[in-house]
C-alpha cells in the first residue's frame, strides 16, 4: 500500500516523531522494554491539565483508577479504557486525553488501569473493565470510552451489561474487534504506520488463555457474539489507515442490522493511535473534536 497520497505532511510528521521514540519493532521487544518505551513515548507526547480539572486516584470495586471532575459535579461518568494491546499503557499513557475529555463535555471521568497480559491473561482484563463499569453504573449513568482494546473492552463490557438501566452508550476509537484476520483492511493494510496485521497477532496471541483463542466468546471479541439486539448507542470511529478499521465498520453495520442505534466516523489519512496527534495534526483535531461531541450527544 502506498500511503504517500492518503497520508498528509502533518501525520507524517506525528509518524516520525512516534517513530522516533517507540520503533515499528516495539512489539517484538521484551515486555518490561516494550512498556518502558510506550511509557515514554506517551510522556513526550503529554499536553498537560485543562485549567480546572480536578484529578484523584483511588480503588473502584478493588481495580486501581484515576478520576477526572470539573469545577461543576456530573452525575454522568465516562469510563474509559485506554489502549495498548493489552500489553502495555496504563493511568498515565492516557492521562492528558481523559482530562481533556471531562474538560471538554463537562462530565466526570474514570480510567481504569485494568490487568494486563502476558501476566494476567484473559479474561483478566475483561474482568476489571467489566468490574469498574458496574461500580460506576451503580452511582449514576456512564458511557463507555475506549481507543484500541480499549475499544474491545468498551464494546465486551457493553455487550454483557446490555439493557442496564443507566448504561447510556459507548463510543470506541480505532476498536480491535475480532474481525477476519485473513481479508479486508487486514490485508490492504497490513504494513500501515503506527501498527501492523503482525503486531494485531502478536497481540492476539499474547492475551490467549494457554496460547488458545477462546471462540465464540464476545468478552474476547465482541463481534463474533451471536446477537447484537438491545446493545446501547454506539459510535465507533475508525481510522483509515489502519489494519483494523473494518472492525468498526463491521461492528456498526452489525448493530445496525439488530435496529441498534449506531453511527460509523471514517477518518480518511489517519493512522491507528492518532489522538496523540490531537494538537498538531488537523485532521487528528477535527476528530477529537467529533469525538467530544458524540460524547456529549450520547449523555445529553
């Protein structure tokens, strides 16, 4: 694929600037180096608090968290599940992104700091992130967040608390969804910047109990789930230059189908991990910004 005419200047520049600190071969390095560079990586990318936000660590329902509340109390509560394969990431990878999302909708937030593989395999991290979820829906409604498996997890915990009362709706960025390896975007992109089909199987195989895919099971992937009826509002945006783009789309057209409302966002030129380009890259901006208020719609 040639992404010279799909990829603006701007993107590029965020590519190399990623590059530069978390090589393409991250993936294949040891874990503890893989989690050191990607802790890095994201430390350079930092942007800091909006002037007024109110941030606090604490355990909910016993899974280490960090909260997000602006100068007027929510009874809404995003909580968000960052990205990171399942491997790597954390509280602070993710720190600045969910401080400027309870800046910018007004709502409070929680980012939980699930289990993370190869240690804790699935459905470790499925657990904490359904765990924190049913804490959080307990004091008020909430809207699931999630980017990369984040994004898996958002969509898991939706699937198995589908019809709770106060559940209000999910929104996945560049979600990993359990698609067809072997065809579409997992193909076309196979070499694409920021991630590759070998690292979405390096991180596949990594989480599986025993080395096992476990089939059939929507917690792990949550396309491969039988019946998408009665799931919340959900808006999935996907990347286009990005080996798992079709997942979204295919998850959105699925709920479509069950009479689910569901809104797919295409973003042509992007690249998997772009909301750290969220202040210099104007397409990267501009999704942001539709991403805040589709935040905003589903909770309003």
């Amino acid at each position: 694929m040639d992404y010279s005419a799909r990829i603006d200047s701007e993107t590029w520049q965020f590519i190399h600037r990623t590059d530069s600190f978390y090589p393409p071969e991250t993936a294949s390095f040891p874990i503890e180096k893989q989690r050191a560079i990607y802790d890095g990586m994201c430390r350079e990318f930092f942007q800091g608090y909006p002037q007024g936000i109110v941030v606090a660590d604490s355990l909910l329902a016993g899974v280490p968290c960090r909260h997000y509340q602006g100068p007027t109390p929510s009874a809404v509560r995003v909580v968000y599940f960052h990205g990171g394969g399942f491997v790597v990431g954390g509280l602070d990878s993710h720190d600045d992104i969910c401080a400027e999302i309870c800046a910018r909708t007004g709502l409070s937030v929680t980012s939980a700091d699930y289990r993370l593989s190869p240690e804790h395999k699935h459905p470790a991290a499925f657990e904490d992130a359904l765990a924190v979820a049913q804490a959080a829906l307990a004091q008020g409604p909430i809207l699931l967040v999630g980017d990369s498996a984040g994004g898996t997890l958002a969509a898991a915990v939706a699937h198995r608390l589908r019809g709770a009362p106060g559940l209000l709706g999910q929104v996945l960025i560049y979600p990993g969804l359990g698609g067809n390896i072997d065809a579409g975007s997992y193909l076309e992109h196979a070499h694409a910047p920021m991630l590759t089909r070998d690292d979405v199987l390096f991180y596949k195989t990594i989480r599986a109990p025993n080395g096992l895919v476990p089939e059939g099971d929507p917690s792990w992937a949550p396309l491969c789930d039988t019946s998408f009826a009665g799931l919340p509002p959900t808006v999935a945006v996907a990347a286009e230059c990005d080996p798992i783009s079709d997942d979204a789309r295919d998850y959105i057209a699925a709920l479509q189908s069950a009479g689910v409302m569901a809104e797919l966002i295409e973003e042509p030129g992007l690249v998997h991990g772009y909301l750290r380009a969220r202040t210099t890259v104007a397409r990267a901006r501009e999704s942001f910004t539709r991403i805040i208020t589709r935040i905003t719609q589903l909770t309003t």
